[in-house]
C-alpha cells in the first residue's frame, strides 16, 4: 500500500502542478484556455502510463469514491488513497505559491488557481461539478471494462479530462476533483475557502451517479485500475 500511496501523491502532484501550474504562470502572457485543458488532460495521460500499473491511476478522491461504488475498487483502501491525493495537492499548491510569490517581486500577480463561482450562480456551478464528474466515471469505467480498450484508457483518460475543462472553465473554472480544489483554496485566502466545500462536496456525488449509470448499462463489473 505504500508504494500504491506515493504512486497516487506524485500522481495528483503532476496533475496540479501541470494543470494549474499552466494557467497561473502564464497568466500574464495570454493562455488560452484550450492550451489549460490540454495540460490537465496531458498530465493524466503521462501519469497514467507512467505510474498507473502501481496504483491504478486515479489521482482524484472522487474517482476513488466512484470506482468503490462501481464495485472495481476496495473500500478498505480509500482512505490511503485519497490521503495521499489530497498531500500531492497540497504539496503541488505549495511549491506553485512559493514560485509565484518569487515572481511577484517582477510584478506577477498571485493566484494559486483556485476554483470558484460568482455571486448568485451557485446553480450552475452544481451542475457543471455534478455532471462533468459523472462523465469522467463514466468514460473510466467503460474504457477499463473487458469490453473497452484498457491499452488506450490513459488517452481517453486524459482526452476526456481536457474535454471536461473546455466545458467547464467558464463556470468554475473546473474542479471535479477535490484533491485539485483544497490545496489552492487554503494559498489562495478567504474568499477561496468560502467556495470551497462546493468542490470538495459535489465532484464525489457525480462520480458516485456517474457509477451507478455504468451499472446499469454494463451489469455486474470486474475489478480493475481507475484514473
């Protein structure tokens, strides 16, 4: 279990530091918001190929929620998992704060990245953590199945993670995953961790809907790796 655990920090570490890391340090000069979804989606990819045979890949407490809910994952093991998740976050907003900070001293302005939603579109910001979330536990456990393509579960993996955040960055800004939201909520200040308990709450219930989808279009699942 402890090489499974590290798998999984380092794992969600890439995820955050290569996701967020592409919007805040080149906030400045431009990013597009497709060029930030890919590098969440291209994160996913390399890892997954990369670590995924150790830990199953899901770097995301809610996908370790909707694969204990689709019967592919133990329950017993969750909370390792999701503690180490939850450290490769943490430890991935920290180092981005620190950077930051160091470059503010040239006048760059410092955001960790953290989700939020504006006054009065709590709504919308629900559905979008909901449903996209859904989707993603939807995509893992029909590319994992035996009746998917295992082989190319990183790519689609992935794809669908960048899908996911073209979708949704205008609302949210993208979270689906709570290991992703809390590191930059806690460098970022009050107004984050205000917004907070929303993506720390709702990505797990989608994935968990997302599960109960699956089970019923595929039957009795077989155990097998995450994302």
């Amino acid at each position: 279990m402890r090489r499974k655990a590290l798998a999984e920090m380092i794992g969600t570490f890439w995820l955050v530091f290569g996701g967020i890391g592409s919007a805040v340090l080149y906030g400045g000069h431009g990013v597009e918001p497709v060029m930030v979804a890919l590098a969440f989606g291209l994160t996913v990819v390399t890892m997954m190929y990369a670590i995924g045979p150790i830990s199953g890949a899901h770097f995301n407490p809610a996908v370790t929620v909707g694969l204990i809910a689709a019967g592919r994952f133990d329950k017993k093991d969750a909370l390792p998992y999701i503690a180490a998740q939850v450290v490769g976050g943490l430890l991935a907003a920290a180092l981005l704060f620190v950077m930051l900070k160091d470059m503010s001293k040239a006048g760059a302005h410092i955001s960790v990245g953290e989700n939020r939603y504006a006054d009065g579109q709590i709504l919308s910001a629900v559905i979008s953590e909901l449903v996209l979330p859904m989707f993603v536990l939807i995509v893992i456990l029909g590319v994992t199945s035996k009746k998917g393509s295992p082989q190319m579960a990183g790519l689609v993996i992935g794809l669908c993670l960048a899908l996911v955040h073209m979708i949704g960055m205008g609302v949210t800004g993208v979270s689906v995953n709570p290991a992703r939201s809390l590191g930059p909520a806690l460098f970022s200040g009050t107004e984050a961790l205000k917004h907070v308990w929303l993506f720390l709450i709702i990505p797990p219930v989608g994935a968990f809907l997302g599960a109960m989808v699956y089970k019923q279009l595929e039957g009795e699942p077989a155990p097998t790796r995450g994302a």
